[in-house]
C-alpha cells in the first residue's frame, strides 16, 4: 500500500521532468490560471466551452500554442492558425506544456532528430501521405474543405515539429496516428515529403494555390466560358462592319 501510494505521488512529477523542469510546473500553472482556466477548467477539467487537457500531453500544449491556436479568441467549429499572443513565448509554451503533461502524462514535444526531414525518406513518405492524409489536406497539403464548417489546414506554414505534434495528437478534425499505427520514422519520413513539395515549382504554369482538379476545372471553365463570349462579340461586330 505504501509503495502504491508513492509511485502513484511520483507519477506527476516524473511526467514533468519528461516535459521540462519541475520549477516549469509551477510556473505553467500560474499561466494556466490566468489564461486557459476560463475556458478549460481551473484543473484543466474542461467546460461546456472546451475539452479537458488532462492526458492530451506537452505535445498538444506546444502545436495549439506555437500555432496561435490557443488562447482561442472566439470558440468555433475550428480554431484557425494565427500569430501567438503576445504572452506566448517558447519559455512560456515550455511551462504550460510541462504543468499539463503533469496532469496526467500523454505524446512529448518530440527532439530535433525525430523531426528532421534530412533524416526521412521523402519517397516513402509520399506514399504514406498519399495513403493517408491527402483525402483531406490534398496531395501538396495545400488544405481543403470538411464538413461543419471545419477544414483540414494549409500545412505549408506549420513547422517539422508542429507536423509531428498534429500527428500524435490530433487536433481538432484531425485523427491520431499513434506510432504502432505510423512509426516515428515513418512520421519523420512524411515530414521529408511535405517540406520536399513546398520547394517544387510549377513548370506547368500557375499553380492556383495547389488546391487540386476542382479549382483547375472551374478556372478552365470561366476562362473557355469567356473566350467564347468575346469571340463571338469579335464575330458579331466583324458582320455589323461588313453591313
């Protein structure tokens, strides 16, 4: 019993040293209070406006924050991307992540080499982003369209990390792929591929924000629909001339 106990009164403090330092906890309380509590609860229980955090892990606390995410300016169907508030730093994203990994553990800011495209297999992970992301973000990850007013984001501007943390954590719309469902090197491999594809040019002409065939089909569309009224404009005016 008293062993139980204690390895149960460790659990959080272990889970902050994975996170950062202890004194972080503290401290990432105290902002938590301040900033996140009217929304998530004053232990991160959740409320009718936001979901618990407890076991999302310092993962999620580093992509919400680091994307502007959260602190969420007005609840909707989806939080969209934005520059961080201006109390939001790397030191203090470090805190809050740490005291919310200490609530209840779950995924980890991932380090530098988990994350480095140099050290991923592009062409391996094109197959595994075609097989299993592009129905939603498309096959540049230029983003699309889903249901409830949600869509799945431009991943042009979201950092390796910030990939990564999406990918084991979920947000929003997004579903989790634990590692027994994509490897971290299969993850890294992903993340080579959609910095590899920011970086190609459209030989073909326009890329029209790569959003994908229905985009090129209604620009076709417009631009025949319009040839086609001027010609036969040209056509008209040619026979007025000639009576």
């Amino acid at each position: 019993m008293v062993y139980a106990a204690f390895v149960q009164a460790g659990k959080p403090a272990d889970a902050a040293l994975a996170a950062g330092k202890v004194d972080d906890v503290a401290e990432g309380k105290s902002l938590f209070v301040a900033h996140c509590s009217s929304c998530h609860g004053m232990n991160a229980e959740g409320t009718n406006t936001a979901p618990t955090l407890v076991g999302v892990g310092a993962a999620a606390v580093d992509f919400q924050m680091s994307t502007g995410r959260m602190p969420a300016a007005n609840p909707g169907p989806q939080a969209p991307r934005k520059p961080p508030a201006h109390w939001v730093t790397e030191e203090t994203t470090r805190q809050v992540a740490a005291y919310v990994q200490s609530l209840g553990g779950g995924p980890q800011v991932p380090g530098k080499e988990q994350v480095d495209p140099k050290l991923g297999d592009a062409g391996k992970g094109g197959e595994l982003f075609r097989a299993n992301c592009i129905q939603c973000h498309n096959w540049a990850g230029s983003g699309g369209a889903l249901t409830q007013g949600k869509y799945a984001p431009n991943l042009n501007e979201s950092s390796p990390t910030q990939i990564y943390e999406a990918m084991v954590t979920g947000p929003q719309a997004m579903p989790v792929f634990n590692d027994s469902t994509i490897t971290p090197e299969e993850k890294r491999s992903m993340i080579a591929y959609i910095t590899q594809v920011r970086e190609q040019k459209d030989p073909g002409g326009f890329g029209l924000g790569r959003i994908g065939p229905v985009t090129e089909g209604l620009v076709a569309f417009v631009v025949g629909i319009a040839a086609l009224a001027l010609a036969a404009i040209w056509i008209t005016a040619k026979k007025r001339q000639k009576s």
